[in-house]
C-alpha cells in the first residue's frame, strides 16, 4: 500500500555503486587506451575500442543517473494515463483517444516546470515552459507533426515526488504508425526496466508480443499492466489471457489497473492525510487498494526499484558491458590470428627471396658468364686467325721480294728497306702489311659486333621469361627492366671505348710479330749459298713459330680482357638483382616483425577484454585490478 503522508508513490530505487562506477570507469579507460589498435585495421569499427569505451561511458553515466522506466505498449492502451496516474497528477503528459504521443518522452525532476526538446545527437531544439514543450509530445499540434519520426527526445521536468528517484520514458504507441513502432523499439535500449501497457479490452497484439521478446534478449525486466480494468467484464478471464501471452517474458503476474480512478483516490488521499478523519483515510486508501493501483506499486517496488530490482539493475549494467566486452575479445582474437599469419606469409616470403637469388639468380649468372667466354672466344678466335693468316702471307711477300731483289743484284735498293732512312722498318712494314690485308675497317667491325652481340646475350639472358620463376620472383623481376635498361645504356657508352682498346691491343700484337720476322733481316742479309741458304730457311721456321706463339698469347690475353669486361657488366645485373631481392627480403622481415607485434598487441587485447569481463561477473578481487 502506498505509504500515508506522501503524495503519490515515492519510488527510492537503489542508487548506484560506487564499486561498480569505478569498475566502469577503469574499463572505458583501459579500452580508450587500445582505441589505437582500430587504426592499425584500417577502419573503425562500430565494434571497435574507441566504440566500446564510449558505450562503457555512456552505461556508466546511465548508472549513475535515477532509474530509467519505460511505459511501452499499444496506442491507445492507456500509457499516458498511467503515466499520469504515476506522477499524481493530470496532464503531465498528454492523454488522447487517438494515437497521441509522437516522441520520446522523458519526465524528470525539476523544481519548476519546465521543457526542452534534443535532436538525436542532443543539440537543443527547443527549451521553454511545459506546456510549451508538451506540444512537441503530440503529433496532432504543429509542433508535434515537425518532430514526427525525426527521434527526438522532449524532456519534461516537473516537481513531482516521483521522479525525485526516477525518470519514466513515455513512448509513441505501437501499431499506430512506422515511425512510431520504430521509436519506441530504438527506446528499449534507453531502460532499466519497462512497463508493457496493454488494454483491457484486447491483451495484447503482435507488435507487443515482438516488443516482449525484445525485452526478453535485451535482458530489461518488465512488468504487464492490464489498464482499463473497470471496463472489463471479467478481470480474472483477461488477466489469464495475458499470462498466457506474456507469462514466460513477464517478470511476475500482471496487474489490472484503472487509472483514472487510481488518480482520483490519489488526489482523494492528499485531502484527507493531514486532517482528522480516519475513517477518510481508511475510505481513501481502500478505493486506492481497489483500482489496482496498491498492487502495482508492490509490485514496481519490489520487483524493480528496491533490493532485488537494485541490484538487478547493477546486473544489467554489468551484463551489457561484459556483452560488449565479449563481442571485442572475439574481434582481437580475429585480428590476431590474422597478424600472425600475415607474419607467417612475410616469413616465408622473405626465405623465398633468399632461395630465389640462390638457386635463380646466381646459376643464371654463371650460365651467362660461361655463354659470354665462349661468345668471346669465338669471335677473339675468328679475327686472329685472320690475322695470323695475313701475318704469314705478308711474311711470305716479304721474302719473296727479298729474294727477288737480291737475285737482281738490287742490294743497295734493297737494304734501304732495313734502314731508318726510308722511313718505315721492316716491323712497321709487316704492321701495314697485315692491317692492310684484313681491310681498314675490319677491326672496327669486329669490335662493334662482339659488343653487340655481348649485350644481346646479357638482354636476354636475363629476360624474365627466361627466368621460369615463381610469384616471388615476378617481383623481384619486375625491377628487371629498368636495371637491364640501365646496364645496357651503360654498357653501350663503353663500346667506343673498349672497341679502341681492343683495336690497339691487336694493333699492338702485330709488333711483336713483325719484330719476329725482323730475324729477316738478318736472314736477307746472309743471301749466300749452301749453309747460308740453310740458315735462312732455320731462321724463317723459327721466325715463324715465334709468330705462332705471339698469336696464340695474344688470342689469351684479349680473351681474358674481353670476358673480365663482360663478367663485370653480367655481375652488375646480378648485384642489383641481388640487392633488390635483399631489399624486399628486408621489407619482408620489417613487415614480419610488425605483423608478429600487431598480433601480440592484439592478443593482449583480447586477454585484457576477457579478464575485464571476468570482473564484471563479480565485484571482487577482479575489480581491483582494473
């Protein structure tokens, strides 16, 4: 029974707990700590840290603030009226036989009367009186219908007793429009626990069977109120009805209430509490008992506000959170899981590229080289067989013109060829004779064509389709052109160069075997007969031989200089190769070490969140750690 010398019910829910609000605010603290880790994903989660200690400050602050109770139910089942009933007094919230309330609704204390109304991200729309603010409650005034299904929130504060521990939540009814169904469900989320108004008359349709179910996974308690209760034929029969519907949802049986006569026995009870007439009372308090009213007080106290709805209250706030807590741990494990099988996968790529240069990049460079001395050889090989074919024809002009000369007695014609008076000697007279026999263009040619054709073996040698390689390759290979590009530029401005110095050095090679066949001279110069023409023709096979030698080293050491000049160039696209596998090996690793740290991070995380939602489970050792 509603206690005598108060007006209306003085509702005193459990206020919070300090434990708990330091739980809370060391749980949002610790997550807005990790809000770093959303980043590291590339997006942020609804899911996310950030999210999450948002939502622990706002159940926090909710905590702390007068129990939330929602009213919810069909239009026109009689919500505002009890509402009404509740606050003891009339037109507090407006009342109508038509679908009436088009907002949220919120009535708190105040000392004087007063309204504002919030957009849906709390900007104030309006703020002025209550019944000002009253007509953005009912969609059927202007002010009501430029609101309509926008979510916003009109707050009325008003000195009733009530609310000095409460806030009650007036909703639109269901049924009524799609907007309003949809207010009224975004609401649910907004209370500690709801009253599910239903009409007498009609115990409750489908909407309100779904509005039940949603209370239920929500976890919000909830009590049923059957109103109208003097207009039903048979309380008992509707009574049972609802059970059926709402018995295994409802936190208890639900409750008949007539609240317009409740409300009178209200104001009837404040007239008659401070005077002398006990019997008044007595007459008061029974009509009170009567409309219901008495019963669902008990109930409302008992079941929400006081002891059992207290720390039902501190459940709930504590099971949302560790809902939300659970959600994230599943999230970091994810994120774990898959950090380290990105450090997995950048692991094994970076084996791959060193495997790569191993047993792709190096046998590619050996077999070049190797294809490179025999291109050289050929070639060297080919121009000094021409040239040692010239070298001896110009040995046998010489010798020939020497014998016909001294057969013609020209001797003095003849040794002037020996002296340095005529202007050439007998070396640079053979020089002569062998460039002029392979042609004053020869050499160039040749050295023109060796290095193109070198650089053609270098191009694609390394061609990537010659690599066979795998993905890991393709992107090392894929630097390949620019390199092969730049070798090649570079290799090209070389040629001039190189071709000179392969010109001189066979140049110079003629010099040596002049200076062989210069023992002619000393042969010409002993034309006798018998044992001098046997010392001629000793001198002239030695001569020759010397030749042959000076050839045959000759042929080596410009072999050697040659493919030395190649091998380098080869080894310079080899250690680029090299370098850029290296360097994306590197990557590889740094992207190894920072997918393994991301993934403990994460992990950790999720350990943090589990053992966060262990502390929610009870408040004890666990929640002085956090």
């Amino acid at each position: 029974m509603a206690p005598s010398g108060s007006y209306g019910a003085a509702f005193t829910p459990g206020g919070s707990s300090r434990e708990i609000e330091v739980l809370l605010a060391g749980i949002a603290e610790t997550l807005n700590g990790l809000r770093f880790l959303d980043a590291e994903t590339g997006r942020h989660a609804v899911d996310g840290f950030a999210a999450g200690s948002a939502r622990v400050t706002e159940i926090s602050r909710r905590f702390g603030e007068p129990y939330r109770l929602g009213v919810v139910g069909d239009f026109n089942a009689g919500k505002s009226t009890l509402i009404n009933m509740l606050l003891g007094r009339r037109g507090a919230v407006v009342e109508g036989v038509v679908a009436t309330t088009g907002t949220l609704t919120e009535l708190w204390w105040g000392e004087t009367e007063s309204g504002e109304v919030l957009d849906h991200d709390g900007a104030s729309l309006f703020r002025g009186t209550l019944e000002e603010a009253q007509r953005y409650t009912d969609q059927r005034t202007d002010e009501g219908r430029s609101v309509h299904g926008r979510r916003v929130r009109v707050i009325l504060r008003l000195p009733a007793d009530v609310l000095k521990n409460l806030v009650i939540l007036d909703t639109p009814g269901l049924s009524a429009t799609q907007a309003d169904d949809a207010t009224t469900m975004e609401a649910l989320h907004l209370v500690d626990a709801a009253v599910l108004v239903v009409s007498g008359h009609q115990p409750g349709g489908d909407k309100a069977v779904r509005l039940a179910e949603q209370l239920r996974r929500t976890k919000r308690r909830f009590l049923v109120v059957v109103t109208k209760k003097a207009k039903i034929p048979d309380t008992n029969a509707a009574l049972t009805a609802v059970m059926d519907t709402f018995g295994a949802t409802a936190d208890g049986e639900p409750v008949a209430v007539d609240s317009l006569d409740a409300l009178a026995a209200l104001q009837e009870l404040q007239g008659v509490t401070h005077g002398d007439d006990p019997e008044a009372v007595r007459t008061a308090q029974e009509r009170l008992a009567a409309s219901g009213y008495t019963l669902l007080y008990e109930h409302l106290s008992a079941s929400f506000f006081g002891g059992q709805g207290s720390s039902g209250r501190s459940s709930q706030a504590l099971s949302d959170v560790r809902d939300m807590l659970k959600r994230l741990v599943a999230r970091a494990e994810r994120e774990a899981k898959r950090f380290f099988a990105e450090a997995e996968q950048a692991e094994g790529e970076k084996d791959k590229h060193a495997e790569f240069v191993k047993t792709v990049l190096l046998p590619k460079q050996h077999r070049l080289d190797r294809r490179l001395q025999d291109l050289v050889d050929l070639h060297i090989g080919e121009l000094l067989e021409d040239v040692a074919e010239a070298a001896e024809l110009a040995v046998e002009q010489v010798h020939s013109r020497a014998q016909r000369m001294a057969m013609q007695g020209l001797w003095n014609k003849f040794s002037s060829i020996f002296t340095q008076d005529s202007g050439l000697t007998l070396a640079e007279e053979m020089e002569r004779m062998v460039l002029d026999a392979l042609g004053p263009d020869r050499l160039s040619i040749f050295c023109r064509a060796l290095h193109r054709a070198a650089l053609d073996e270098l191009s694609f040698g390394w061609n990537e389709r010659d690599l066979r390689i795998d993905e890991v390759g393709e992107a090392i290979v894929a630097e390949l052109g620019p390199l092969l590009t730049q070798v090649t530029a570079g290799a090209k401005g070389l040629v001039e160069g190189a071709s000179d110095e392969l010109l001189n050095s066979v140049q110079m090679m003629c010099y040596p075997a002049g200076a062989a066949y210069a023992a002619t001279e000393m042969l010409l110069t002993d034309l006798g007969i018998g044992a001098g023409a046997q010392r001629r023709r000793d001198r002239l096979s030695l001569a020759r031989r010397q030749a042959a030698a000076g050839v045959r080293s000759t042929r080596a050491s410009l072999k050697d200089a040659q493919w030395a000049f190649y091998r380098a160039e080869n080894a310079k696209i080899l250690n680029r190769m090299e370098a850029e596998a290296e360097r994306r090996a590197g990557e590889n690793g740094r992207l190894q070490l920072e997918a393994l740290k991301l993934s403990r991070q994460w992990q950790e995380a999720a350990d943090v969140c589990a053992q966060l939602a262990d502390a929610c489970n009870g408040l004890g050792p666990a929640s002085a750690s956090v």
